[in-house]
C-alpha cells in the first residue's frame, strides 16, 4: 500500500507539472551504530564508521564520494577536498563552512552551517550536503540509525524530456508576444443519494461560474461569479437556525457569488477576495478581506521550486526533467527498507509517463499510454501532444481510474452494485484554448459532474496583481488551522 501511494504521490505531481523537497539538514542523536544505505544497498566502512557531530551525521568523506562515483582528491598543503562527478565539481575546506560548486563552467559559493573536520588522519564531511551537492536524495531512518542517500540522477536514467521541454517552449514563446485575456465558463453538478443523506430522496447541487481575467507570464488575475444557491436546497431554515427570511436571503446571496484571484509567480503570493466567504466565517471586514497564500513556501514543503517552474514558462532555463528530478529529490526518505523501492517506482511513473521514449509518433502526433494495476486500483492514462512543423502546439489528457470501494455495509453494497469507485477525466489544451471534463463515481453514493472551458485571445492590458490601499489582510494558513 505504502508503495502504491509513493506512486500516486509521483503521478500527481506529475500530472499537476503537465497541467500547469530540499529537506533541513540532518539531525543525528548519537553515533553509535550509524549505517549508511547508498540506492538499497548498504555502504561497507573498513577502517573509520560514520559518527555524530554538532547534531549532524559525518561521513569518511572519501568512502562515501567514491562510493557514489566521484573522483576524490585531496590537498594537504591547503586541507581541500575535492570532489568531482559528472560535470559537477565540490571544494570543501576544512574548518571552513564555505563550499565552492562549479557546474558547466558557472561557480557559486554555499554555506553549510556546519564544518569538515580530521579525526584520526581520517577526513569527515556532513552527510548531506555532500549527498545532495551532487543531485541525490538524503533521509534519515530514525528508529534503524541509519542515513539513506538515492542517487536521482541514476534513478532518471537515460530518459529525455525534449517533447514536454518543446511544448512548454512553445506555450512560453507564445505567452511572451503578449498578455492574454481569459474567458470561460464551468458547470458542477454534486448529486448525493437518498441513502447516504438518509432522506426520501436524492440531493443534486448545481453550481455554474463565468471567469474573466488577464494573464501574464509570471502574473495573473481572474475575476468570478458563481452561482451557490443549490446548496440551500439541501437543508431547511430549521436546520440552520434561519428565519425563514433569512435563509431566503441567504440563498439570494448565493445566487451571485463574487470572487476575484490575484497572483505573482515571481514573489509566489495568490491574494484571493471573496466577501461571502469573509462573511460566513465572521470576518466583519467583508469585501475588504482578501486571503493570502505563499504559493512558494506551499510548494517548496513538497519538494518543488517554484523559481523552476517559473523559468520554464518564460522559456529562460530548466526543462521538465530538472523539475521532476529536484521533485524525486524532496520526496522523504524515513524507512530504509521501503522508501528506496517506492522512489524508484516513482521515477518510473515520470519516465512511462513522459519521457520522450513513452511517446509513439503517428503523423503529426505523439501519443503515451500509462497503466497501473495494484492494490485494487486500475488506472490508465493516455498523453497526446501534437506537433506543427517544429513545435509542440497543444496537449490532451484522458485518465480513467477505478478502485475497490470501501463501504460500512459491504453485503448492502454488493447487493446494490456499488462496490467500486470511478473518476474519468479529459482535458485539452492549446495555446489559446482550454477544456476539461469530469465525471466521479463513489459507490452510487455520490456523483460528480463537471466541465470548464477557457479561452485566451491578445490583449495590451496587464494583470492586477497588487492590493487595495484598504485591504485587509488574511494569511489562509491561520484560518485553516
């Protein structure tokens, strides 16, 4: 099951990053008994283990550099370890927390917060930096002492990414010709059955919204209307504790819902103001309320870089292989005897899924189908991206998934042919034209139905993305706590 998660984790970031985790050091508590597990496979020490230092854990710098391929040197003149490994070069110091690494001729200088030193002719670097310097993951296994170090870039293997990479560089050539005015609209329709409400009978809630807005490369704003009032039909002015005048009111005021989204991908806030909800949460502000959110700190605490995926949409730099990579290498790493395992399968969805030899060309497209079958879930996924002359110029996404259902009455359940869970989705996109559809099953129990389309077109306009002079302010971290 842990497995079939890291694989569900795996595809769906990958299917956020085609529709759209540097963990803190290492801590050790003690030296004794310190193992080292380098891609499932435990790391031999002969003469010199590893050992705790100012609360992190230290390696034999050379025992470990060599065991993950590098060519080690080291200066005694000047106590610098060097450290060399496809393309990437390391210098470390000792005594010194400031490490120099050059990669493809461009130099910087990081500092660690704690420092190599020599023990016994025996040179120790801190675990992970040196790991993660060169592209692997580093965990820690508390209850077995031991560190896990996966090489990530062994995990992506010989995989290419040149398709993904020419349609994100395309949309992102197209984007910087101009802004682009947004148009769209979305229906919802949640249907709750009579035996899951213990009613006479079935609850449907509608919702349509209309969107509107200007977006940028790096900025957005969308403005919204939605219509919420079908809510209201799943309850009475008793059940809320309404007057009869109020709960009229209130569904009045959810015919008309107002929203408005603001963002700035350089910075990574999303302001989002919405007086209705300010409102039902008790904010006597009302439409002065806007919600914030640090998109960047958001993504950052799953192990993606959002400074990436904003170079990729400019077309600037990185490639969709680098961003899967830095996500492979955030995943954390706590159980030794599975968590190898489960990022290799990882690597695996991102590779059967998007590489380059996942697709099959047929004409002027290109086409990958995904499949998995474990622990009761049945899932395929289908990419199409189709080319014009050189570029990649739209994208469509089919899945499907089924799973075991899991009921309080299973007998009830069979009896009633609800015994499994389904949700299919489709989405197709071009440069200026987007839709997606829905449809989710759980058990006959409940349904859900769902379509957006969006279009783009020119404009000289240009998003709002600062606030109001008399805004107030409301981090959404504080109020879903």
């Amino acid at each position: 099951m842990k497995h079939m998660k890291q694989k569900l984790l795996a595809l769906g970031s990958a299917l956020a990053l085609t529709a759209s985790l540097a963990g803190p050091a290492m801590a050790a508590e003690a030296d004794a008994g310190i193992s080292v597990q380098l891609d499932g496979q435990n790391v031999a020490f002969t003469d010199v283990k590893p050992e705790a230092h100012s609360g992190r854990t230290f390696l034999p710098f050379r025992a470990v550099f060599e065991a993950m391929g590098a060519q080690v040197d080291y200066k005694a003149d000047t106590q610098t370890i060097l450290a060399d490994r496809d393309g990437t070069h390391l210098e470390m110091t000792l005594g010194s927390k400031d490490v120099k690494i050059t990669e493809n001729g461009e130099s910087r200088t990081v500092t660690m917060d704690v420092a190599p030193y020599a023990k016994s002719n025996r040179t120790y670097v801190p675990v992970r930096f040196a790991a993660e310097a060169f592209g692997c993951n580093v965990g820690w296994d508390q209850d077995d002492q031991t560190v896990i170090i996966a090489d990530v870039d062994k995990l992506m293997g010989g995989a290419t990414y040149e398709l993904m990479d020419n349609y994100c560089a395309y949309a992102a050539k197209q984007a910087a010709q101009s802004n682009q005015a947004v148009k769209g609209d979305l229906s919802m329709k949640l249907t709750v059955s009579k035996e899951a409400t213990g009613t006479e009978k079935d609850m449907s809630i509608p919702v349509t919204a209309t969107l509107s807005g200007i977006s940028s490369q790096t900025a957005g704003q969308l403005k919204m209307t939605m219509d919420l009032s079908g809510i209201m039909d799943m309850m009475t002015a008793e059940d809320t504790g309404l007057t009869p005048a109020e709960f009229a009111a209130m569904k009045a005021q959810l015919k008309q819902v107002t929203a408005e989204i603001r963002m700035d991908l350089e910075t990574g806030m999303y302001y989002i103001n919405c007086p209705v909800l300010a409102q039902l949460m008790g904010n006597e502000n009302g439409d002065k309320v806007w919600f914030s959110m640090d998109f960047n700190a958001l993504l950052a605490s799953s192990g993606i870089d959002l400074s990436e995926l904003v170079a990729m949409s400019k077309g600037a730099s990185g490639s969709m292989k680098d961003v899967l990579a830095s996500t492979l290498s955030a995943i954390p790493l706590t159980d030794k005897d599975t968590d190898y395992t489960a990022l290799s399968a990882a690597a695996k969805v991102y590779s059967d899924m998007l590489s380059d030899q996942a697709f099959v060309k047929n004409g002027s497209t290109y086409t990958s189908t995904f499949s998995m079958k474990e622990d009761g879930a049945d899932m395929t996924m289908k990419l199409v991206l189709t080319a014009k002359g050189e570029d990649i110029v739209g994208m469509k996404m089919d899945m499907s998934m089924k799973a075991a259902g899991t009921d309080p009455d299973p007998s009830a359940s069979a009896a009633a042919g609800r015994s499994s869970i389904s949700m299919d989705m489709s989405m197709t996109s071009t440069v200026d034209k987007m839709t997606m559809t829905l449809d989710m099953d759980l058990m006959d129990l409940i349904t859900l139905t769902m379509e957006m389309n969006m279009t783009s077109s020119a404009t000289s306009d240009k998003p709002v993305t600062t606030l109001p002079a008399n805004a107030v302010v409301v981090p959404l971290d504080g109020v879903l706590k």
